[in-house]
C-alpha cells in the first residue's frame, strides 16, 4: 500500500490525502465483503478471476488422471460400472476399439460421496446427434422455455423456426418468421427467463432483474416481464437468448413444485440414456476397510425418468451454487450430461460453508448424482472456450446434413442434459 503513488493529475495535498483515505476504505471494503463470503462463493470467484489466488480450489481432470498433481491423483478411485452403456443402450454409439479397452471405467473421489464420474462414453456421431435432439426436438412444445414468458415462441420452437430462417435465406422483416415480445409474463408467474428451478444458467453482463431470492434456487436472472407488444425479433436474435428447456413434468414457478396434473414424457431418447446409466453405476461406492463408506444401491431397473432440463450455456454464463430438491425422490440418481465446451464445475456439501470440489467436464461426459452428492450445493463458475473439433462447421455427418448450422451454435456453447426421477419409486413403499 505504501508503495502505490496518486494518479499524475492530482497535484494539491489535499487531493492526494484524499485519495489514501479512498483507497483504504476501498481495500477494507473488499476485506469486509471477502469475509462474509461462504467457502463456495470464495471458490467460485477464483475460478472466475484471470489471476489465480490462494483460494483457488485444484480442478480435478478425470479423464486424463497425469494432469491432477499428485494429492489429488491419489483420490481418484477407479471403479466399474455394472453394465457396458453402449452394449445396453445403441444411443451411446457403436463399439470401437478405443471403447473396448475402457468400456467399465467409472471414477470417484473420496471426498466426494455419491459422485460418480464415467469419462465420455459417447461415440463422436452419437454426440452430434445428442446436440441435434436437444436443439431440434426438445425445443418444441409442449416443453416449455426461457423464452415462452417473454416472447410469442411458436410451438415449432425457436431453434426450428431459426434453421428454417437459414435454410430459406428468407428477409429479416419476413413476418412468419419474426417473433413478437409479450406484454406481460405468463399468467402471472415470475418465471425468469435465465433460470429454471433447478440449473440454468445466468447471463454475464447483461442487465437483469432478481425475480425472487431463494438460496435453493440458481441464480436467477430475467429481462423485466414489461414488454412493448409491438417489438419483433428475428430468430437469430433469439437463439443465443435461449437459457433453458424443461422436459417431462413442467415446473411450477409460483409453488415451487411440479404441475403433476400435466404429465408430459421426457423424450424417448434422453429417458434410454439416463435409464442405462442408472443401470450401470447401481451398486457402485467407496469401499473402505471391510465395507463400504457409501454405496449406490438404487435400482437402474427401478429408474423411472420423468422431468429434465436441457441447459444452453453461452461462453460468458455462469451457474451460481444451488440444490436440486423440488422432486419427491431423492433416492435416485440425477444424471447429468455435458455436450459442446469444456466447463468448471463445483460440488460441495450440503452447505455452502464448505469449501467445494472442482471437476474439468468434456464434451461427452456423465456424470451421475447418487446419495450425498444428490442434495450437494453445485454449479458452473466457467465455461471455457475449447470445444472439440469433431462438432466445428464443416464436419460431415451422414445423419445431420445441415450440421454446420448446428456446429456454428455449439461451437460458441455448451449444452448440458440433465434427467431425474421425481416420484418415489413404488417398489420401496
């Protein structure tokens, strides 16, 4: 503090005592807001800071276990998973060489129970195709989205209505293309267009409003519900606005429950997948001494997927620290899938006053929520900007013709699937 000198231009006495006293009173204030900080908060800003601090917690990189320093290597746990994913399920992709050789692998932590990490099992054509689903046909009614309180969203859905926009090289005043803002928000609910109930991701930057402070809710961020009727914006506009898609059961903002009277099933293809993963990390855990410390004991057979949230994270968004607890079970898993740019994710306990865990997730990875971890404070600090090749533009891909225009979006994004049971499984009442 000594050493720092006033700015040039202030040149009277008075001026430069001015600025020590300012310059104090800021640095205490910084000190007084950093002590009020719970360990996770603390956490999350390092993770965000260009310069590393003290406080910043090591990222654990399961998939390539050289690059953790040693104290974190030795716990890492290498486990097996009950079932071969892509033997069971075929949305996995096809069995390879390079698959064979790790197709039980599963990890944990042993500091970090009832988290189970399977480094991606997706075959590159399987996770193109995953991306194509939750852009193309999970974006369309009934599920519901970030979008649909604020603006007149078609049910074809905006990604859809975007593709056919670039597709037709149709003119941006094209009125059937063009999407109106509402009025006012949907029925009077506060439902926020950067968050849903349970992860969602916030926009950096932008100007926003808190719709409701709960600290079991993600951080929530939203446009004010008051719109001009008359505004119109092209879908392109739109498409990096999209936050959030919840599927199956829809979320009920003013109860904070589910709308249960409105079953919707989650989409075949996102239910397979989760199904298989319960099935295959049932009956892992950390053995320690004679037994084991934790164990998942859920059923896959019993795993009956019902709600899911598709999270669209654009480079600058970020998740704030929250739990997942609106659904009835909390038994089963909450599995979760990551697509598109690498990203930071913390997991700590059931508390924010402990100092959570940093994990690298990939494209591809899974990562399955069981015991502990299931009602863990969690989020995403940072997206960071590295994404794999084999999703760029100009990849050629038999199944997805147009799948530059899916590349172009994924290739500034991550997309994270995530599915849970919500009911209690009627076998264990």
């Amino acid at each position: 503090m000594e050493t720092l000198q006033p700015p040039a231009h202030l040149k009277s006495r008075r001026q430069k005592e001015m600025w020590k006293r300012q310059l104090l009173q800021n640095v205490k204030e910084r000190q007084k807001a950093q002590e009020s900080q719970t360990p996770f908060r603390i956490a999350e800003r390092s993770l965000q800071s260009k310069v590393a601090t003290p406080d910043r917690p090591p990222v654990v990189d399961f998939t390539n276990l050289e690059n953790n320093p040693p104290e974190v290597r030795a716990k890492l746990i290498r486990v097996e998973l009950s079932h071969d994913l892509r033997e069971i399920c075929p949305l996995f992709g096809r069995t390879d060489d390079d698959w064979s050789k790790r197709r039980s692998i599963a990890y944990i932590h042993s500091d970090i129970e009832g988290l189970i990490f399977i480094p991606n099992p997706f075959t590159e054509s399987a996770q193109r195709q995953l991306i194509y689903n939750c852009l193309q046909k999970y974006t369309q009614a009934p599920n519901s989205s970030s979008l649909d309180a604020h603006y007149e969203v078609p049910a074809e859905g905006v990604w859809n209505l975007y593709t056919k926009s670039r597709r037709c090289a149709s003119n941006e005043d094209d009125s059937q293309l063009l999407i109106s803002r509402k009025s006012r928000s949907n029925n009077g609910q506060k439902i926020p267009e950067s968050a849903d109930p349970y992860d969602a991701p916030s926009t950096s930057g932008q100007q926003s409003t808190s719709i409701e402070k709960d600290p079991d809710i993600a951080d929530i961020k939203s446009e004010p519900s008051l719109h001009k009727p008359s505004e119109l914006l092209h879908p392109s506009e739109l498409i990096r606005k999209l936050r959030w898609v919840s599927l199956g059961y829809q979320y009920n903002w003013s109860e904070k429950t589910y709308f249960f009277d409105r079953p919707i099933p989650v989409p075949e293809e996102a239910a397979k997948l989760s199904i298989a993963i319960a099935k295959a990390v049932e009956g892992i855990g950390y053995r320690q001494d004679d037994g084991f410390r934790w164990q998942n004991n859920y059923k896959g057979d019993n795993y009956a997927p019902e709600a899911g949230i598709v999270n669209y994270y654009q480079l600058k968004d970020t998740l704030m620290a929250h739990v997942d607890r609106s659904e009835l079970n909390m038994e089963a898993p909450l599995i979760s899938m990551s697509l598109g740019h690498k990203c930071i994710y913390l997991i700590g306990e059931q508390t924010r006053d402990i100092k959570p865990h940093a994990i690298l997730l990939q494209s591809g990875d899974v990562m399955a929520m069981t015991g502990a971890s299931r009602s863990a404070f969690h989020g995403v600090p940072k997206i960071l900007d590295d994404g794999p090749s084999f999703l760029q533009p100009g990849t050629i891909d038999e199944n997805i013709p147009d799948w530059d225009v899916y590349g172009e979006y994924v290739s500034k994004a991550r997309i994270n699937l995530n599915i849970r049971q919500v009911n209690v499984d009627s076998s264990s009442t």
